[in-house]
C-alpha cells in the first residue's frame, strides 16, 4: 500500500497541443483551465484557489515574462499569489511540487499548478536558440552545442557501453505515435512505421528527426488540495504520494557517464521511499522522452528494468499499451507533444485521466498506481511524483 | 507581540553590488554563498541544506537559464533541488516565500533561498528591452512603453491627485544615498545633494536620472530552516513572523487608480495579520524603491502614512535613519543597486544585519520588528515579508 498522500488532485486540464495560430500563451491557458474548471463543479475558483504556480521555460519566445500575475489576470484570480517556475522543460514539474508544498505547508489549501508555452510562431532557429538557453552558455551553447547533439552524446554513449541499437531508439517513437494517434489533443496524430522512424533524416548522429520529440504550443494544469479536503471538491481525487527533485551538473562536461541519468535516479529513489511503494507496482507512467535514447534511459533510472536492459526492454513489447507497465500512453513528447513549459503537468494530466478511468481509447484498464518523471536540459533537473487512486 | 514564527533565518549572506566586470553570475552568487557560509560554521552545507530556491529575472542578460542546478552545482550543493522562480524585480523575494513553504511542509529542513543577475556587460538598449519583458507585450512593451514611463504614468497621476511634488520624490533619492554612502557594498556609495537630483536629466517626466534606480550585478541569499531548529545553527536567529504575495495585472491600463499598488495593499495587509502585528510596530523596513514615486507609494500601501501623504512623510524626516520607522537604510535599490533577481533577499539581508544589530555605520539602533517590501514590474507582484528578532 502506498504512503499517506501529500496532496490530492481534484482536476485537471489540457489543451489542445499542436501549432495553436494566433494566440497567446494567456489564451492557450484558459483552454486547459477551464477544461478544469468544467471538470470539477463544486470549485469556484475565485473563492477557493489561493495561489498559483505556473511553469514557463522562455520569456524569449513571446518576449513575455512575468507568467504568474499575466495568468491570475487572464484565468479572474485576480490578486491571488502568482509566480512562474523556470526548470527548463521540467518547468511545471517543479510548479507542481512546488504546489504540493504550498497545500502540506497550510498555508494555501487549493493550489492552481500548471504551465504553458507558445513556441511555433517563430523559426527553427530562433527556437532552437531559446531553447539551448537552460544548458550551460559558456561551454556548451557558445560552442554550438544545442539539446539534439548533447542528447546524441548519451545515446553513442549508451550504444556503446550496452549495444543499444537505433532500431530500439525508433520503438519508443513507434511506440509513442501509435498512442498518440488515440489521443484526440495529441500534435500529431498519426502512427509512423519502424521504417518510417529509421530513414528519417538525421538531426545529430544517432539521433534522426523521428526520434526527437516537437516543437509545440499548448497548456496544462492541476487543481491540488489537502488530501482532507480533497472530497469536498470530487468523489474520484488522485493522491500524491511522492514528490521528489534532484539536480545534475548542467554541463556534460562535468558527469562522469553519459548513460545515466544521476538526478532521476536521485529523485526516483527518494519519491520511491515517500510513497513506500517499488518500481514494480507501477500500473503506468510518463515519461520525458524529449528523445527516444530519453525514454530507454529513464526505463532504467526509473528501476522498470536493470541498467542496460532497456533497449531489449522495450523490444519485449513492455511498455506497451497492454504491457507490463505502458509508458507513455498520452504519447509522449515525440507525438502527443512538447511545449516545454506545459509539459511536466500535461504529464500529470494524463495520469490523472488513467487513474480516474477516463483516457477513452488508450485508457490502461484498472490503474492504481501512476509515476510521472520530467527532465530540465541534459537531465540536468529531474522531478518524479508517484500518485495513487482514490479509495 | 508578533505572531507564531513560520520559519527562521539563520544566516545570510551579500555579494558586492555593481559593475562587477568578467563574473558570471554563478561566479557572482558563490561570493553571497561564501558569507552565509562564513557567518554560520555550524551549519555543514552539504549535509544540512536540502533544497534551492533562486530568483533570476532574465535569461537574456547572459542567455542562460536553468539557474537552479547551476547554482546548485557551483555551491558545491550538486544533486540537491534546486529551482529558479522568475517573478520581475520579486523574483528572490518570491523565492524567500516558497522556501518558508518548503521548511514549513516539512518537506525540507534547510533551505538556501537567494538570486542573482548579472546585467552591466550589456549596453543600455539591451538591457532596457530586457527589463521590458514583465510588463504586457502586445499592449504595452509593443507600443515601446518601458517601467520608467509607466512608474511616470504613477508618479503623474499622484502629483495630480495628491499634490506630490517633484521635491518630495527627490528627497527619497536624497535619503537612500545618504545611506547607501555607508554600506560598503553599495554599487554608489555617495551622498547626493536635492539641486543635483532636482537638476538630473528627465527620463519620463517627471522621472529624472536621480528618480530611477541602477543597472548593477549582485547576488543575495539567505539560510532559513524550522523555528525550532534554528538554535542548532545560530545564537542570534531571525525569524519569519509574516509572508504573504499579491498580484496585480501586468498592465497599468487595466487598472482604476495609479496612485496606489492594489497588491502591495493585499500582500501587505495579509502580513501583518498573519504575523499579529501593526503597521506603527515596524521599526525598519526595505521598501521597493526601482523609482522614487515607488517608495512613497509604499509608505502610503504599507500603512506607514496615510494615502496621499507620503510626500509631507518624508518631508519631516520619518524615514531616515533615527526617524521613526527608517527605510532602505542599506541605501535601497537606488544607491544600493539593483540587480534585479537579486532584490528581494537583499533586502531581507539587510533587514537580518539590523534585526541582529550588525548594520554597523548604518545600524539604527536596537530594532525588533522589520518588513521588506518586493515588487515584480508594473507592481503586478508585491511581496511582504515581516521579521522578528530571536528574544
């Protein structure tokens, strides 16, 4: 049984990912929250949500700072605590366990957590610029260096170290669109074949245009409260159960093996021992498979399989859908999409939906037990929250 | 006598304030961490510190974000959590407040909270488009409305409603300069006369050179922990008796009156029933003064004078140094320096050498009772802080 919960989500909202023309990031908000403002009839925001948590990873893409108060204004709560959290694109992660914080500290008692980014009104080099801005400047982007080739780094690495191939690299995408193609907000909704994914043109070495994930608009948010409280809102609460971050150097330069990720499994041990629960009884989790060698890594630091074995991992048909523990049933960042900022609680989201029995056509069957596990930069923030049903 | 603490402050530390040319902002963080570390050897930062909240405003300045694992890993804090929070000018005050949510969820024992910015490398086009991006894009940065027009737009509006004279924002500069001349770390440590500030040159009337505060690097932290634990690191603890936020909309033209700060009001108001406490009680404060007509606005918002008499409160000499509640005796944004990330904890630093009575040339006397005072753009964020010292 898992631990005592440190918060319960009441509601959530999405909205739409994909390339939102003609709005900004205040409008892509109000999509996701009134998706949650819909779902929960018994909240009036404006008498019960006290703070506000918003993660937004770049005040370049809309030349626009200042996230928190912009959203009070635009959602009516007005004069509400509001204040943006930048962790790269474990932005809203961190929102959210900032979130939890808030509720355990009693000093708020329904928290609105989220986040949001407008990035394909620019150009792929403006974008792919911003975007370089959380690794390190004077050693890594100064040089060139952008998010592709260091994420190419740990894959030759990971190759090399454990023969991982680039056919399991293009599982995961295959993977990835074929449950995106059922998620009806998903950027693109269409599934690719294995050969498709292979002889997409390379970005950086091993890495090929497949197995990268998208350059997106879109929003998403959480309503938390006490876990005490949490009935007086809905009958079908999700309680959080652990809530742990960890940080990693921000340059590659510094680690000591690039086939790894230390922050994830920092985190995952910690949230791990919070929620008292193993890696094992894990029904389905979110994943940040910014990159698909992302995904196999985080198989591995996560603890669903041993240190090398994820590539054989996913081959085995685990994380599938019908698996021992589907991964990335929303599809993922690769298909389902990635506005960096939105998407550690867009992650959330959809464990919420699985655990609440409501992910329609890609729902898992009877789910207990949910992780979510988001990635800033080069793995450089890692946050994993582990939820559990409601009784 | 004040409310119960909600967290304490067990050390502090400041960088120098100024042009602090060929440092990095992680460089520049590293001298504050090195004299909260130097001031409390009881504390083993490794061991103790289990978490980092850091304000940075923009990524702009040195195209680079993510600054929660970079200060992490450069204080030699490499794996813990580490988050930036971005709220303008309030950035690290909002960083002060989710860190005594943190020590108060029990979620963490330890918390480093600060901020840094690193900002006089660039040229003044830069920096004032960079200091542009908290307020409102589409209809106020667009438009080429920058904050020392819209805090005009405030200080014309108050000279209209209440006869507030040019003399009287003046004076404020005046009066932070005579201070600031005594705090070693100030980025201008020298008095200013009110011919030489009444006869600056006009920045956005009626706003002169003298009116607007500096474009200067620095750094700020803190060490905060559990009111009962604070013995443990410190003789002389400070604890944290109040901290409430507010927002405001980002822009001004949505709002009904200029002359006020409607969540300086709120946040302030909130404070100090949470910390049981009156206005009158205060005995020093650090107010946001980012312009002159900032200042008096917050005496009238904070309840230090009545709305609209601000100007005759500084006229009679309340506010100095030997007044009856001095403000920004560390010489403020104006002489201190104001690098904007930074603000927040370095008026809480500020208010931690006067509570424990180390503020040397500028120390007033025995205090008991301080509050700061952080504003994030247009005012679109304000938040108060109140302390008390250790008995």
């Amino acid at each position: 049984m898992a631990g005592e919960p440190l918060a319960a989500i009441v509601s959530a909202g999405l909205s739409k990912f994909g390339k939102l023309e003609g709005l900004l990031s205040r409008e892509i908000f109000l999509q996701a929250f009134r998706e949650a403002i819909d779902r929960c009839p018994n909240l009036d925001p404006r008498r019960d949500i006290d703070s506000i948590y918003i993660g937004q990873m770049s005040e370049s893409f809309e030349h626009q700072s200042h996230t928190g108060p912009l959203i009070a204004d635009y959602t009516g709560l007005l004069g509400k605590p509001a204040s943006r959290i930048e962790n790269a694109c474990a932005s809203s992660g961190v929102s959210l366990r900032i979130g939890v914080q808030a509720v355990k500290s009693g000093m708020s008692d329904v928290v609105l957590v989220g986040g949001v980014e407008k990035m394909t009104h620019l150009g792929i080099a403006d974008v792919t610029e911003y975007l370089a801005m959380p690794s390190d400047y004077p050693l890594e982007q100064l040089n060139g260096l952008t998010f592709p080739g260091l994420f190419a780094l740990m894959a030759r690495a990971h190759m090399h170290k454990y023969g991982t191939t680039e056919e399991q690299m293009s599982l995961v995408a295959v993977k990835n669109h074929r449950n995106g193609a059922k998620n009806p907000k998903a950027h693109m909704q269409r599934e690719i074949t294995l050969e498709q994914a292979l002889s997409s043109r390379v970005v950086a070495s091993p890495l090929k245009l497949f197995d990268c994930s998208l350059v997106s608009d879109g929003a998403s948010c959480l309503i938390i409260t006490r876990p005490e409280m949490a009935r007086k809102f809905t009958d079908t609460p999700v309680f959080i159960v652990g809530s742990a971050q960890a940080s990693d150097t921000l340059g590659l330069y510094e680690r000591d093996d690039l086939t790894t990720s230390y922050a994830t499994r920092e985190a995952a041990e910690r949230a791990y021992k919070m929620a008292r629960i193993e890696p094992k009884e894990i029904d389905v989790a979110e994943v940040h498979d910014c990159f698909t060698i992302a995904e196999l890594i985080a198989y591995e630091t996560l603890g669903l399989c041993k240190p090398g074995e994820s590539g054989k991992f996913i081959e085995d048909g685990n994380t599938e859908i019908g698996g021992s523990v589907p991964v990335n049933t929303s599809g993922g960042l690769k298909s389902k999409g990635h506005p960096v900022g939105a998407t550690g609680t867009a992650q959330a989201y959809e464990i919420y939906l699985q655990l609440i029995g409501a992910a329609e056509k890609r729902q898992v069957g009877s789910a207990d037990i949910g992780l979510t596990h988001n990635l800033g930069g080069s793995a450089s923030t890692a946050v994993v929250h582990i939820y559990r049903r409601g009784g």
